[in-house]
C-alpha cells in the first residue's frame, strides 16, 4: 500500500479499505482506552466484522469519498 496519496473508489482495494478502517478502529480505541486489535487480521475475522466491513466498502464504492491514506 502507498501512503500519503489520495484514496478513492478507482484506487482502493477492499484490503486496502480493511488496513484504514483498522487505523481508524485503533485510533478510536486508544481514545476510549480500550484494548487494540493485535492484527489487522483479527480486526477483520472478529464477529461480524469482515460482514460489516464488506457492506461499508460496497457503500463506499457507490457514493465514494476520497481521503488520505
């Protein structure tokens, strides 16, 4: 993955979505204080989470959003 460029529909994969949801997951968590998922890939196999994530990049996909990465 290529960092600090501009991400949107036409560059980022659904893997790549996963690695900023899991940014965004342990940044919100260090601020509640809870405990950070270990990998990425615990991130995304924990419960619902790769279903929820799944529906949040086909979202994404339909009214994009474009942001750093």
């Amino acid at each position: 993955m290529v960092y600090n460029v501009y991400m949107n529909e036409k560059t980022m994969t659904f893997e790549e979505y996963c690695v900023h949801m899991y940014s965004e997951n342990c940044h919100e968590r260090r601020q509640h204080g809870q405990k950070e998922y270990e990998s990425i890939s615990e991130y995304v196999n924990n419960g619902e989470n790769e279903r929820f994530l799944k529906t949040e990049y086909n979202k994404f996909l339909i009214k994009p959003r474009t942001f750093l990465a």
